[in-house]
C-alpha cells in the first residue's frame, strides 16, 4: 500500500498527494552490502573506523552472539518496524525506517561473517543464515 504524506499528522494511506507522487521506481537489484557502509557497535565498529575490514570481519564472525544481542536490542529500542501514523513528517519516519533497515543489514552481514570464520570460505555477502532474519513480529532471529 502506497503511503502518500501531506504535512504533520497528515498521512493518509493509500491517497496520492499529486501525480508525481503515484509514480512507484521500477525494482531494482542493489549490489551486495559493503562492511564499510554499515555501522557496527564495540570492537568491529572500532576496528572498521581504522579501516581494518578482515579484523572486523573476524572479530564478528568470532563473536556473533554478542554482536546479535546488540542487534537485538537496538532494534527493540527503535520498536521494531516503523509506523508511519507515528511520526510527524515523512523525513522522521524515513530516519527511522533506514535505521531500522541498517539494523537487518548488520545482522545479515554478521551471520555472512560467522559463516565465512567459521567455514573458512570468502564472505558471501549473499549468505543470511538457516532461518530467517526477522520473525511475524519483526523480531530479529539467532540463528543457531
């Protein structure tokens, strides 16, 4: 469903505020996640800001359930997915959504980590784990 904004408080679902905004982008295929454009918390987030990649890499394949519960909880904290009904303007809720979003891409790319620490193969950035990411609840999953 189409979610149009058209000031504070204004979102009216499904309604269109002019023809520009009906207009939807054809589907695209993003390129796979690079390491250096997520934003990890504790050591791999220190060890990315010296630009270390494989350090970072390997400290969170080594550590995944330390790294997952962190996830877990930013992304508690955040509430899960976004409503819309609950921001003022369509730039807060977009702020909140793309952080919710980093939060299921740095999951996906620590399980990739684990995965190639673990396997002692090459990250695959393509690789999310033996269960899903998020639950019915939007709740982020260990995977095991």
């Amino acid at each position: 469903m189409r979610t149009a904004y058209r000031g504070p408080s204004q979102w009216q679902p499904g309604r269109a505020s002019s023809p520009k905004a009906t207009q939807v982008a054809p589907q695209q295929a993003y390129p796979p996640v690079s390491p250096l454009s997520l934003h990890f918390p504790g050591r791999a987030g220190e060890l990315q800001a010296q630009g270390d990649t494989a350090d970072a890499i390997r400290d969170l394949g080594d550590n995944y359930r330390t790294y997952h519960d962190e996830l877990v909880l930013r992304l508690s904290k955040l509430g899960g997915r976004p409503d819309p009904s609950r921001f003022e303007s369509v730039d807060a809720f977009r702020s909140a959504f793309a952080q919710a979003q980093e939060i299921v891409r740095l999951e996906a790319l620590l399980r990739a980590a684990r995965f190639a620490i673990a396997s002692g193969e090459p990250l695959d950035y393509s690789y999310t784990g033996r269960v899903a990411l998020l639950d019915d609840r939007d709740r982020l999953l260990l995977d095991p």
